[in-house]
C-alpha cells in the first residue's frame, strides 16, 4: 500500500511524518473514513517497526472501522463521553464560517 492509499472497506493508510526522520522514521496511520461524514483513527505503528499489515490485520480493523462508520450519531455522542473514543477538532468548520 502506498501513503493516502484507499485499502478498501473505508479504510485509508496515511504516512505521518517524524520531523528529521525521514521516510524510514515515520509513523503510518490507518483511519476509517466517509467522505464529508465521519473519519475514525483506528491505528498507528511506526514503519521501522513494520512494514505493513497483513491481510487478517486489515480485516479486523475494517471490521472494527465499520461498526464506527456505521454508529449514529448518538453511538458516538455516548462513545466520546465515556472516552471509548476521542474527538480531534481541527478548526475546519471554524474556517468554513469565517
């Protein structure tokens, strides 16, 4: 899989870089994600410590990824206030409306 590459399920592999690291130093992500819906980080490794996933791996984190695509959003409400998930606001809706 390539970085930003769709895996397939909703799932999305992203690369994060380690700043002064370098590719080999960098961290890669795979995030649940509906477009203009709902975005869910599901896990994280550093690529010096594995290549990749396997296919099992891929298939339990769609898994897990599609009961959190799939939540409404009451699911989710009750989720982040009992910290069994986190919100990450990134200021894009403050940047919208301004």
């Amino acid at each position: 899989m390539q970085s930003g590459e769709r895996c397939g399920h909703g799932l999305v592999k992203q690369r994060v870089a380690r700043p002064g690291q370098g590719k080999r130093g960098s961290y890669r992500t795979i995030i649940a994600y509906r477009v203009k819906r709902r975005a869910v980080f599901l896990f994280g490794f550093a690529k010096s410590g594995k290549a990749n996933l396997n296919a099992d791996e891929l298939e339990a984190l769609a898994r897990r990824g599609a009961v959190w695509l799939g939540a409404s959003d009451a699911v989710i409400e009750r989720a982040i206030t009992t910290d069994e998930l986190k919100e990450v606001d990134c200021g894009e809706e403050d940047q919208e409306q301004g």
